[in-house]
C-alpha cells in the first residue's frame, strides 16, 4: 500500500472514530433531550399511522404494503394511514417525533433508530421469498460500465440512502473485501434500490449497492451481482411503545404470527404479495447484533463525494 | 247579435274551444322544446367525439414523429435485432443497451404525454416495457390484437386497445432489420392523457373512461389490479385509479361529478345505450345545478366496444330550453284567455242594454217627475204620464204640440214676471235650465213647478231637449208656515238655552225631551246622552222615597214642586240642586209635558258644612290640647273660655273660671300692667308660676296673643306646665360636670400612649442598631470567606446561604425602622429635582442583569416627559419603582416586565403622574389582595420563594400616599398580566430641560434587553480556578466557555464569538498577551473585552504598560474577590462605565473609578463629617447626610447608602478619604 493511500485509511478510520464519538454523544443528547422535553402522547391515537419503506417509488409502495395495512385495518378494525417520507432520516425523524406509530424498516435504520429512541421496538421480521428471515446486499454493474471492484479508484458507484442497509454500510463492506472502499472512489445517494439499478443500466454509474432481491429483478435487463453480503436480518415492523398502547402491539404481533398464509388473502381484496406473502416471525432486538457488529465504529456518510 | 244569443255562444262552449286551442299549444310547445333538445345532444355527442378524434389525432402526429425520429433508427433496431436473436444473458445485455440507449428520449416522450414505449418480438412477447422495466417476456397474444396485427401484416396498426398496465390510444409500428421483421414498438398514451388533452381543448367539461370490465380485466398484471375500482354507472364497467391512490394520480372526479354517476346509476336510457354501443347524452341536476352529460364509445383496433368516455359538463342549455318552452306557453295561454276574456265581455254587454232599455221605460212610466222631450223648434215629441197629469192633458194632446202652448209661463218663482220669457228662451235655444217657475192651466189655475231642461245632442249638433218637472205648489205654501213658526220658537228656544240653570222638559212617561247646556254643565250628561232618559238617572240614592212621593203627589194635583235634591253627577259626584218642577199645559190645558229648573247648591252646602266641622274642631282642639288654654275678652278683661287642662291646673271648675278677671287667675303684673293691653306689647312669651286653688306652685311657659274673634278683640293665652323640663335642665348640668373629668382623664392617657409610641421607635432604632454591629461582623466574615478560592463547593454554598441570611435579615431590619417611622408619622418630603430619563437609565442598569440571568425582557417607558425635570421625593420616586420591579422579577418565570410613566392631570401646576408595572408573572389571588398592602403580610407566592420580609408593598404605599398619591393593584390576571398603580404628585420645574449626560435613554419605545446572555471565554490552565470562575459568572447569568491553552481559546474564539475573554497570563505555550493579541486580530477580536487575571507578586507596573500595548480592557491580581471582577465584567459587557484601565484590585475593596471621581466632588466638610458618622458607627446618621446633601449625585448616594447598609465601612472610608482625589 502506497503511503498516500495509507495516510487516507488512517484518516479515514480516524474520521469514522471521530464521527462514531460524536453520532453516541448526539444520540444521548437527543436521548436526553427527547426525554425530558418530548410531548409524550398520552393516549394512543384512533389512527395508527404506517410509514412504508422510503426506498421505493410510491405506486409500488403503495402495491406493496396495502395488502398488509388492509389485513391490520381489517382484522383489528383500526385506521391506518401512510406517512410517506422521502428517505430514512426523514422517517427516522418522523419516528422520534412521534408522529409515526409504527414502520417497515431495514437492519441499519433500526439500529440507528434504537441507539436514540429506546421505545423503537422490533415486532415481526417478514420473510423473503427465499422463505429465509434474511436477506442480503449486492454490489451490481452493467457489462460495458468498466468497473474494476480491487483496484478501480474514483469509479461512479449508486448509493440508495445513508441509512439504507444495502447503502453505504454494506456497499463499502463488500468494496473492503477486495480491498478498496467507498471513500476511495466516487460515490453518490440517489434513493431507491430501483433507481440504483437502472442508474447503473443507463450507465450514469459504474456501480451500485442495493438490495440483491432489487438487482435479480433488473437481471433481464443486464444487470449482474458482482458482491453479495453474508445474510442480513430482514425486514420488520418496527413499532413506536411511547405511541402505541401495549395491548395493540400485542393484538398487531398475535395477528400476524398466526396468519394462515397458505390461504391466499383470505378475506382480503388484494391478494398477499412479496412482503407478506412470505411469512413472519418474531423479531428480537437481539437479532441485529450482526449490524450493530458490522457497524462498529463505522462513520457512514450522510453525503455522497462528488 | 243574434248569435250571441244563440247556443253556440254559451259560456261553457266558449270555455271548451279555449281549453281545446290551449292544450294543442302547450302540446306544441313541448314538443318543440324536446326537439330542440335532442338537437342540442346530438351536437354535444358530436362535439364529445370531435374531441376526442382531435385529442388522438395531435397524439397520433407525436407518436409518428417520435417513431420516425427516434425509434426508426438502425442502431435501435440493430441493438433489437440482437435481442431478438439471442438467448439468455446476451439478449438480457441487449435489452439493457436498448433501455440505455432510448432512455433519455423515452424521458422527453413523456414529457409530450407519451406515456408508454414497449418493444415486442415477432412472436407477440414483451421485451421491454420502458414504463415498466422491471416486466418483460410476457405473451401478449390474445390480448393485445393490434401487437398480432402488426407482426402478422407487417403494418402499423392505430387504435384504442386494453393491455397489462393500463388501457390506452397505441400506434403499433413493425420493425425490421436487414429486410427480415424482427417484432414491433408500441407508442401509447394513456386515457389520463387523453383527458388531460380533452381538458385543454374544452376545459368545461370533466372526462372520465370507464373501460370495459371483461375486456381489460382478466389481462391485467396481478399487481395492476387493485387500481381499478367497479364504476358506480354500471357494473360491467370499471374506472382506472379513481379513489385516486398514487400520488401523481391524475385529479378525481369532482364532487358534482360523483354525484351525477351516482344518481344515473341503472338509468334505463344509458343502459340501452350501452348495450347498443351508442352515444348518448342525458342531463342530470346536482344541488340545482344543471348538468349535461355525454357518453361516447371507444372501440378497439378490432372495432369490440371496449370503454366509454364520458364528459361532464355544467350547462344551463336544456334550462334555457325549458325555460323558453315555458315562456311560450304561457305567452299562449295568456293570449287565448285574453280573448276568451273579450268575447265573454261583449256577450254580457249586449245582454245589459237590453235590460237597461227595458228598465228604462218602466222608469219613464212610473216616474212621478214629468218628463218630456222637444224637439228644436219647441215641438213635444214625447211625454210621460206624470207629465200629462201635472200639465193636465192627455198624452195624444200633447205630443206634436208647442210647449209654450200646453205649459203657461208666468214668470220663475218667486220673482214671478220678472223673466218671462227666459224659460222658453233657453229651452228652444238648447241651453240647460235649472228652477223653479210658475205657470197656469185652465182647470187649476196658477201651479208651481221645479223644472229642469237638458239639451239633446246628437253627433255635436243640438237635436232637441228633455224637460223634467214636477209639482211642488203645497210645498211651497207648506214651507212658508213653518218659516212664521219656527222664528217664534227660535226665540223661546233661545232664552232657554242661555238661562243661567239646569232645564229639563219630559213628556208625561218621564223621558227626557230636552235639556240645557248648563245641564250637560252641571250633571256631565250631553244631550244625546240625557234625551230619551229619565230624570232617575240623576237620583243619588241617598233621598228617602217619601221625598219622592210627596214631590210627585204636587205635580201630579197639577201644582209646582220646589225643593233642594241630592243628585248624582256622571262622574259619580254628588251635588246638591234647587229644583222647580212645573207641569206643561198644551193649548188645550191638558198637561202635555215637565219641566223641571234646577240650581246647583252644592258649594253653598260644601262651605255650610265646612263651617260647622271647622267650629268642631276648635272645640275639639281647645278641649283636648295638652296645654292649658284661655280666651280673654280684651274689653272687659274677663276669661270667656277654658279648656280642661286649664281648669285642671288652676284646681277648680270652669265656672269658677269663666266670667271672671283674668287677673285673679294668671298674670302676675299688679293691675295696670298687662303687658299686651296695658304695655302694649305684641305677644307676652314668659315662665310664670301658677299657685292654684290648693295652693301649689306649678312653673308654666305662658304665651298670650291677640286675636279676632267674630270682629271682637280677644286674649288667647296659652300655658305649659315646665316641671318636668326644670328637673331634666338640673340633671344635664350634673352630667356637663362629669364629662369634663372624663376629658381630661383621656387627655392624660393620650399623653402616655404618645410617650409609649415615642419609647417603641427608640427602642425599635436602638434595637436595630444593637442587632446591625453584630449582623456587620456576620457579613463582613461571611464576605471574606465567600472570597477563599481555597473553600469547596459545599462549603461555598454554606457561606453563600450564611450572606444570604444576613442580607435577608438586614433588609427586614431596614424595613421595620421604615415601617416604624412610617407608624410614627414620621415620613418627611425632600423635594429634588427628577427626570424620568436618568432614573429610568438608572433602575434599567441595576436591573439589567437580572432580568438576563431570568431571560425577562425589561421595558421602561415615559413617552412625552422623558425630557421634563419634577421637582418631588426622588429618592422615594425611586425606591417604590424599585421595590415593585424587584417584586416582578421574583414573581415572574418568563415573558418579561414593562414600566410605564406618564402624567394622568395637571391641576393648578400639580402633575399627578402615575407609574404602572406590569409583568407577565404568577399574579395575586383574589383571596390575597385585601391584605396585600399590609405589613408582613406575604402572598402565598412570595411564602413559596422564601424572599422578602413582606413589608415592601406597605412602605411603599405609604410612601405613595405622603406625596399625595397611592399604590394601588390596578388587575392580576396570573400568568398573563398583573399591574402595580404608583402615583404621585409633582411639580413641573419651569423652564427646565432635563440635564442629562450618561447613556441614552431610548424614549418612549422602552428599552429592550438583549435576549443573548453575555458570552464568557475563560482561558486559564488552573482547573480550579478555572471551575470556580465558570461556576460564578455562569451563576451570574453568563454563558460561559473555559478553554486551557492559548490555542484553544484561538480556536474557540470564532465559533463561540464571547462578549469577554477572562485570560490568565501564565498559559502554557502561547501565554495570555500573545493570545491576546491574536484574538484582537481574528473577526469580532477588536470589540470583545479582555481582563487579564494574574498571580500575586507580578509587577503592577509591567502589567500596566503590558495591557495599555496589547489593548486589554481590565486586569486582576489574585486573590481578588469573585463579586469586584463580576461586577467589573458586568460594567464592560453593559458599557456603564467605560474607563478603561483602573488599578489593580488586590483584597482591599476598591470602588469603581465613576464613584471615586463622584465622591471627590464632594466638599471636604462633608466628607469629614461622613466619614465622623462611618468611625462612630452611626449609620442613621450618616443616611441623613447623606440625603441632606444638595451636591451629592443620585448614583453616588445610592451607592452610599448601599455600602452604608451593607456595613462596607472600610470601602466607604477609602472612599471618602480627605485626600480622596482622583488620580488618573
């Protein structure tokens, strides 16, 4: 290793560190300050509000989660209604805030949530359809996108969102496998795993970090999966305790635990899909140490750098 | 005529043909009205699918120029021609290439509304959807008809058509490479866009598709599904994103719009419509508002009903229609009954003349008047019979007759003779007549006739004249018999009329026939009332029935009946009447009538009666008074009258009394000497002493008056017995003697309790004095010890609480002298000149800090006087406003305090100015504010912070009220606004102009705080210290930031941006100088603040000139106390004393530069005696000289007295040291 690139590994470990010290010194304040001024509700609203996953354009998240809320709505005879948000941060702030009663979040935003608002609780992990609690992250490119994964530097990459699992986290994990990294290269957010995949097919990136059940969908379309990460916790409903009265919680997980899944959409006007089709679980917190470990003392980037 | 008569001209025929004619019209007219509607509909079918066509055809021309310039390339259909040929990954890369390369004009498409691209291979399969990248090799047969076309017939095929996604308008081009067809690109645009083009050609009208239930739904992608919704129209239609649920969803249907789907819903026309697959138009009203709404079918490219498109436009056109229609029928009808009305009219005109004529001749025959017509020569040419038996011929001799012949004119009554001719004259010349006139015949002789003639005209011409006429000679002869009568009776009806008394006539039944005016006078009946009566009505009641009959036994023997009678008025007043009641007698003798004349007595029988109850009561009165009374006739001098007390006194009888000399009896005065007969004097007003019979004494008041009795001159003399007054006279000279030695007992007792009131202010001042030694020591030790760096926090916070007591205790020792001065009425005005300027400058700067420490924001305000001087107690001006702000700040948690003076009147140069101060804090109950004002007494807030010794309100109030004004809580309202009243009267000083040279005074706009704490940088590498100061000024409402190293603090500076930089000079590094002088060059460097703090032992001078070069504002040596370097800050941060560089500060006290200079003013004898008064302890004496002396500032004296009641003796003495001049 060159003593420039060496002098910009310790920079940047010193920045992660750095950055590290100073996102637990702000998530206590928040912690803190959320605490002692936060306007805790005190009576749960008629209304359970439901923030989709951030990730996606809304027409699918929209296909996607209705037939999800619609089962809740139903079964539980409650109102649900969508509080969209344009990325995590946003939804994680709307969570803080207590205007969302409970969200579909990722492995990271979960963790990062939880690190500054202890009432975020995970509820149900929703299987992927390889019938597994896990999914994992890819790093994707497009034949004739010249991009050189070990010792390309300066290369385009598509990120999804700071706080996306498959985005800055895992992206640069997989680039630290073959010895090279983000930081290394140019790299910019551009919002959902979709727009990372054909951004990189339109050749407006070299490569791009996404979900790898995203990437297969873009498959005829060219798109190949260079890097796959180990299994990731999947999905869940992640659930807001100050907000949410804890018999509902309860009658929400007991409700989707015993789904009979085998019975397409009993009941329901629209048939189960990708998200719930699969099957659920119970989520622990204890199940995102694999992100909390791969995180570390990692500074993730809230910016891209170029 | 006759055929009105006849029975086709009957009423209810009439009646029938109109009806008839009506109902054809209104027939007519609605079906006009329907004709032209259907029109009107079938131009807006036309207009809807002209529209339409229009809306495809601008789409059609985009989608042709986009496939000829950009689809229709060879790199396109190479790049497809290489998908179409591989398998597997290669076409996977192909397709991506292909999706790479149109993207960006896929991007612009859209832009034209463009909305879906998708190539198909040959064999019908998807290969890219550009509007849905991630879907492909789907089969499209059988679903998509024109993709068949195409890459069947290798044509472009146009035309509306379903699909997976969405239904929409596609334009289907085959594409080939090298000769060979290799599939086929579709450009679509989607019915959101044909709407939205529709919506631009005629933005009136809102559209929707309802797409074929059958024909779209059993091909949509699974996940497309839940966007379509069952329309309400029909079932077998549905609507594509119409709740809407995306977020770029294209507007939904509006409200009005909704509504008319839902009330055509199963509409039998449009259902037939829809089964035949024609167009239609209907109307439809939502909340009274018309709609028309057009249904157009949209075929597919296989020419299979596949959607409607329905418009929905407002339009009042069918309205109009309707509206006209009606117009027209009515316009109808109003015609047809109009003439209906004119014929009925004519037919019952008709039907009364001849009536009119028939009833004429039955008049012209029994008419009692005669009647005759003439033609213009005289000629009769018709009479009736009343004429024939008044002139006294037959009709056959009269007819063809001259009038002049048959009706002998003598001349017009009564002037007979004098106008012969004038009659026949105008009756031959057609001129109308009017009288009476007199003629003759041979049977009757001379008649008289009233006569009237009236000209015949006929088409404006004269033809003729009727005569009308009848006998009226007994009449005549009648009326002058009653001329002769009746001016007799208006003479007798005269005199009775005027007669001065009631006269009543009645016939023989006893009814009224006539009464006078004086009797409706009297008796208040009218005349209509009375006549027709009976005289009954005037009976009191109160005459017995005999007086009755004896008045009605005279006038029946014929005789007059004269006698007085209590009647009743018609008001129900008695009065009292002198009848006279006379019979009548006719020509005959018989007695026809009554006629009763009567006087009214009644005040004549009023004044006699008065006059016996007024003798009554003097009886009465002299018999019952409870004096004694006497009357004396002046002439003889003899006692005609006594009264019973009288008699009682005297011990004797009346007639003992009576008839003898009043000298016997009552006057004292030898004989000859009355004071009223022989004195002469008016009235005799004396005690005497009465001995009577059994020859007690009894002491009267005696009064004797003249008087006239019945024209005789008498004595009335009155007397009182006084024993009883007598006796009560010598008890009220007893009780006057022992009120006098009550009086001076209290005096006495009033003295002592002023000696006692005396001993208490001494003993309360010598208490005072005896409790401030001690309490100085307390302080002063307490002091001392707050000043050890060395203490810890514990300890610290356990002297601070020792000061805190000693203040506390202090200022309660304070206020109980000035309550106990105020008790003794003691307070004394020192009138000084005042400016609400300087003082207001003043309390803003002691306030300033903590108010900032509080975040309150201050206001002081006195718009329009700021610049006038009061002559007035400043010093107690100045206390009240102080104590109430002070009282705000405590009570106060947030929002801020506003002070507000200004002059409320001016009366006789006497300004009564009032001070409100209102604040934003907790308030006063209602419960609390009787006692609010009331020493120690405390408000619950005030018990709850443990502050005050409740007796600042009533020295102030009392205060208010020795310079003729109060204080006064004006409202409370807690946490929102309660204001404190001050006012007080002051004299403007003439010509004044306020002399003011300090800060500033912002004017009426107040003068706001900053809401920024002031920022401190402390940079010291001594962590204790550096705590400590932290600790302190952070106490003190800074907002600090400590830093060890010069660096740091360079750092820091930028971002921290300090008001002041505390700054050790012994730095590691970089010492306090260097970085003073970097932090002078950074941004805002050059205005910050800098004190230098230094250990001991460093060379004053070096500091001195060291500051003076690197520009440092201050410098400390340690120790120091903590309180002088925070005041010190607080005067650089707020620029109240700007003299830069003072001597260092070392652990003697060492007053500010301002208050040394202040303090040297003064003259030598005053700080002499001052300083006498420090060394001796007298600390009351040193106030009072204070305040007695003239040139002594209010800043200086506040500060005096300040250190005088914190018992600073060494500072004052340091200060009003002898030699005391200011060394610069």
């Amino acid at each position: 290793m060159k003593s420039y690139q060496k002098r910009a590994v310790y920079r940047a470990r010193l920045y992660l560190q750095r950055g590290a010290k100073i996102m637990r010194l702000l998530f206590v304040v928040l912690l803190v300050a959320s605490t002692l001024l936060g306007r805790v509700p005190s009576v749960f609203a008629a209304t359970v509000r439901f923030a989709p996953l951030p990730m996606e354009n809304k027409e699918t998240v929209l296909s996607r989660f209705r037939p999800l809320t619609e089962f809740l709505a139903q079964r539980l005879q409650i109102d649900i209604e969508y509080v969209y948000a344009d990325d995590y941060a946003e939804l994680l702030e709307n969570f803080r805030k207590s205007k969302v009663d409970i969200a579909y979040l990722g492995p990271l935003p979960y963790v990062e949530l939880r690190a500054a608002y202890a009432e975020a609780e995970p509820l149900v992990f929703f299987k992927e359809s390889s019938n597994a609690v896990t999914y994992t992250c890819a790093l994707v490119t497009f034949p004739g996108n010249d991009f050189d994964v070990r010792h390309g530097r300066y290369q385009k990459i598509a990120l999804t969102q700071p706080l996306s699992t498959c985005g800055y986290l895992s992206t640069n994990g997989l680039l630290r496998n073959s010895n090279n990294s983000l930081e290394d290269n140019n790299y910019r957010y551009v919002g959902t795993h979709d727009e990372v995949a054909l951004s990189v097919i339109r050749g407006e990136f070299a490569a791009g970090g996404l979900k790898t059940a995203v990437a297969r969908k873009y498959a005829h379309l060219g798109l190949f999966v260079l890097m796959e990460t180990p299994p990731l916790p999947a999905f869940a409903l992640i659930v807001n305790t100050r907000t949410m009265p804890p018999d509902l919680i309860a009658a929400i997980k007991e409700a989707l635990l015993e789904l009979d899944l085998t019975h397409s959409g009993q009941g329901q006007q629209i048939p189960w899909n990708d998200v719930i089709g699969n099957g659920i679980v119970e989520a622990h917190d204890s199940d995102y140490q694999v992100i909390r470990d791969l995180l570390g003392s990692a500074r993730i980037q809230q910016k891209g750098n170029f | 005529m006759a055929r009105f008569n006849g029975r086709f001209t009957g009423p209810l025929t009439l009646t029938i043909i109109l009806l008839v004619l009506a109902v054809s019209a209104v027939a007519l007219l609605h079906h006009l009205r329907l004709v032209k509607e259907e029109n009107y509909f079938s131009r807006q079918d036309n207009q809807l699918r002209l529209a339409y066509q229009a809306s495809l055809q601008s789409y059609e021309l985009a989608m042709e120029g986009f496939y000829a310039s950009t689809i229709n390339r060879d790199d396109v259909a190479s790049l497809f021609a290489d998908g179409a040929r591989f398998d597997g990954y290669a076409r996977a890369v192909a397709r991506g290439q292909l999706y790479r390369l149109l993207h960006s004009d896929y991007n612009l498409m859209k832009s034209y509304n463009l909305l879906q691209l998708h190539f198909h291979l040959a064999d019908g399969t998807s290969f890219l959807r550009f509007h849905k990248p991630e879907k492909y090799g789907d089969p499209l047969a059988g679903i998509r008809p024109s993709v068949e076309i195409v890459n069947r017939e290798h044509r472009p095929i146009t035309g509306f058509e379903m699909g997976k996604v969405s239904p929409g308008f596609r334009h289907v081009f085959p594409i080939s490479w090298d000769g060979r067809h290799i599939g086929s690109v579709e450009v679509s645009v989607t019915t959101k866009a044909i709407s939205d083009a529709m919506h631009r050609l005629d933005p009136s009208k809102e559209y929707a598709f309802l797409l074929s239930k059958k024909r779209i739904e059993p091909f949509l992608f699974k996940d497309q599904q839940w966007l379509y919704s069952t329309s309400a129209l029909d079932s077998a239609y549905i609507i594509e994103d119409a709740n809407p649920l995306l977020p770029d969803s294209p507007q939904p249907l509006s409200a009005a719009a909704t509504v008319i789907t839902q009330k055509l819903a199963n509409n039998k026309h449009i259902q037939a419509a829809f089964d035949q697959g024609r167009s239609l138009t209907v109307k439809a009203d939502v909340q009274q508002r018309p709609y028309v709404i057009s249904f157009l079918p949209v075929f597919d490219v296989t020419n299979q009903l596949a959607a409607y498109l329905v418009a929905y436009k407002e339009d009042d056109a069918p309205v109009l229609f309707w509206q006209e229609a009606l117009i027209y029928i009515l316009s109808s009808l109003f015609a047809l009954g109009f003439i209906g009305f004119l014929l009925q009219n004519l037919r019952q005109h008709a039907l009364a003349l001849n009536k009119e004529r028939g009833n004429l001749q039955t008049i012209n025959d029994t008419l009692a008047e005669g009647l005759i017509v003439l033609n213009t020569a005289g000629i009769i040419q018709h009479c009736n019979p009343a004429a024939c038996k008044i002139l006294g011929y037959a009709a056959f001799d009269l007819v063809g007759k001259s009038l002049r012949q048959r009706m002998m004119y003598l001349g017009e009554y009564p002037e007979q003779g004098q106008t012969v001719v004038s009659f026949h004259e105008r009756v031959s010349q057609g001129l109308t007549y009017d009288g009476e006139i007199v003629c003759t015949n041979t049977v009757e002789g001379e008649y008289i006739i009233d006569v009237a003639s009236r000209p015949i005209r006929k088409d404006g011409e004269i033809s003729g004249s009727v005569v009308a006429f009848h006998d009226i000679s007994t009449r005549k002869k009648t009326e002058a018999a009653l001329v002769a009568s009746e001016e007799e009776a208006r003479k007798l009806f005269a005199a009775v009329e005027q007669s001065r008394s009631s006269i009543i006539i009645t016939n023989l039944q006893g009814h009224i026939e006539y009464v006078n005016p004086v009797f409706t006078e009297i008796t208040g009946y009218s005349s209509a009332e009375a006549i027709g009566e009976s005289p009954r009505m005037l009976k009191s009641g109160t005459m017995d029935r005999a007086f009755y009959a004896r008045m009605w036994q005279t006038l029946a023997a014929g005789r007059e009946w004269k006698g007085e009678i209590h009647n009743r008025r018609k008001n129900g007043e008695m009065y009292w009447a002198f009848a006279s009641i006379a019979p009548v007698r006719n020509k005959d003798g018989v007695v026809s009538h009554y006629i009763a004349i009567k006087e009214d007595i009644t005040e004549r029988k009023h004044m006699e009666k008065e006059l016996r109850e007024k003798e009554l009561i003097q009886r009465t009165l002299i018999s019952n008074l409870p004096v004694g009374l006497i009357i004396i006739d002046e002439l003889t001098r003899t006692i005609e009258h006594v009264n019973p007390v009288a008699t009682a006194m005297f011990g004797t009888s009346p007639e003992d009394i009576e008839g003898h000399c009043c000298h016997l009896f009552l006057c004292a005065s030898e004989p000859g000497n009355c004071p009223i007969l022989d004195l002469q004097q008016q009235v005799d007003n004396s005690e005497r002493v009465i001995v009577n019979k059994q020859g007690v004494k009894i002491p009267v008041l005696k009064t004797v008056t003249r008087i006239s009795i019945q024209g005789k001159k008498k004595l009335i003399e009155c007397f009182v017995d006084i024993r009883q007054r007598v006796e009560v006279e010598e008890r009220l000279k007893l009780s006057n003697v022992q009120l006098q030695q009550e009086q001076a007992r209290a005096e006495d007792l009033a003295r002592k309790a002023e000696t006692a009131n005396r001993s208490k202010s001494m003993f309360l001042a010598n208490m005072s004095h005896e409790i401030r030694t001690p309490l100085n020591a307390i302080i002063g030790y307490a002091q001392l010890l707050n000043m050890d760096a060395s203490l810890e926090g514990s300890q610290l916070e356990q002297i601070q609480t020792i000061n805190r007591c000693a203040d506390h205790l202090l200022e309660l020792i304070n206020n109980i002298l000035e309550i106990s001065k105020i008790e003794a009425g003691s307070i004394t005005q020192k009138k000084e000149a005042m400016a609400f300027a300087r003082l207001f400058t003043d309390i803003r700067a002691i306030f300033h800090l903590s108010c900032m420490r509080r975040n309150l924001q201050l206001t002081l305000a006195c718009a329009g006087i700021e610049q006038v001087e009061f002559s007035v107690d400043r010093g107690k001006v100045r206390q009240v406003i102080m104590n109430l702000i002070a009282n705000s700040i405590k009570f106060t948690g947030q929002g801020g305090i506003a002070v507000t003076a200004a002059v409320v009147s001016v009366k006789a140069g006497a300004h009564m100015i009032s001070v409100d101060v209102r604040d934003t804090g907790v308030g006063v109950p209602p419960a609390e504010r009787k006692n609010l004002f009331l020493p120690f007494e405390q408000t619950s807030s005030g018990k709850n912070v443990q502050q005050g010794t409740g007796l600042g309100l009533s020295i102030s109030r009392a205060y208010a009220r020795s310079m003729g004004g109060d204080l006064q809580l004006v409202k409370s309202t807690p946490g929102q606004e309660t204001v404190f009243r001050f006012t007080f009267i002051a004299e403007q000083i003439e010509g004044s102009a306020l002399r003011y040279d300090g800060d500033a005074f912002s004017g009426s706009d107040g003068v706001p705080l900053s809401q920024r704490p002031y920022r401190m940088l402390i940079v010291d590498d001594d962590a204790v210290s550096s705590r400590l100061w932290q600790k302190r000024f952070a106490g003190a409402g800074f907002e600090v930031q400590a830093v060890s190293n010069g660096e740091a603090a360079l750092f820091i500076f930028e971002r921290f941006t300090p008001d002041v930089v505390l700054m050790d000079i012994l730095l590691p590094a970089m010492d306090g100088y260097e970085t003073t002088r970097k932090i002078r060059q950074l941004s805002g460097g050059e205005r910050v603040k800098i004190i230098v703090v230094t250990a001991t032992g460093i060379n004053y001078e070096e500091i001195q000139q060291k500051a003076a070069a690197e520009a440092i504002d201050d410098y400390f040596c340690k120790p120091f106390k903590v309180d002088d370097l925070i005041k010190r800050v607080q005067q650089l941060c707020t620029g109240r004393e700007e003299d830069s560089l003072a001597r260092p500060r070392g652990e003697e006290y060492e007053p500010s530069r301002q208050f040394k200079t202040l303090a040297a003013q003064l003259p030598s004898v005053t700080r002499s005696k001052l300083r006498s008064a420090i060394e001796g302890g007298d600390i009351d004496g040193f106030t009072v000289l204070v305040d007695a002396e003239q040139s002594c500032s209010d800043p200086l004296r506040d500060y005096l007295k300040y250190l005088g009641q914190r018992y600073e003796y060494d500072a004052l003495l340091q200060l009003l040291a002898v030699d005391a001049a200011h060394r610069p």
